[in-house]
C-alpha cells in the first residue's frame, strides 16, 4: 500500500480531475458508435477512477457517479 500527503486545495483539485474524467467516460458510455471492447476498457477505467474518488469526496458526491449493475 503506498501514500501520500495532500492539503485540502489539492485534495478539491484531485476531486474536480476526477469528475471530469469520469463525466466524460459516462457521456461515452452512451455513444452507439464506440466497440464494446472499448467500452469494457472504459468500464475498467471508470471503476479505478471512482475509488480514487470515494477516497476524496463526500459520500453525497460519490452517490451521483455510481453506475447501476448491468447483468450480462
């Protein structure tokens, strides 16, 4: 396990890079036109990008990125 030291205004930095990126993987989750092998990429991205995010934002934020399961 590594760590790290980070003030509050890099901590309010480190959550707004976050739900950008993740902002722009769930707009193109709705996109037809990408492969689903893409999309699975995507997906596993998405899912390292939140749990970073859960580390830095308050349970109310991280509620409003939570993806619903989807059964294959």
């Amino acid at each position: 396990m590594l760590g790290f030291l980070v003030n509050e205004k890099e901590i309010k930095e480190l959550e707004y890079l976050l739900k950008r990126e993740m902002d722009e993987i769930l707009f193109d989750f709705d996109d037809n036109r990408i492969d689903y092998v893409v999309k699975h990429a995507m997906e596993e991205r998405y899912k390292i990008l939140f749990r970073l995010f859960k580390r830095v934002a308050a349970p109310a934020e991280c509620s409003r990125y939570m993806r619903k399961a989807i059964h294959k």
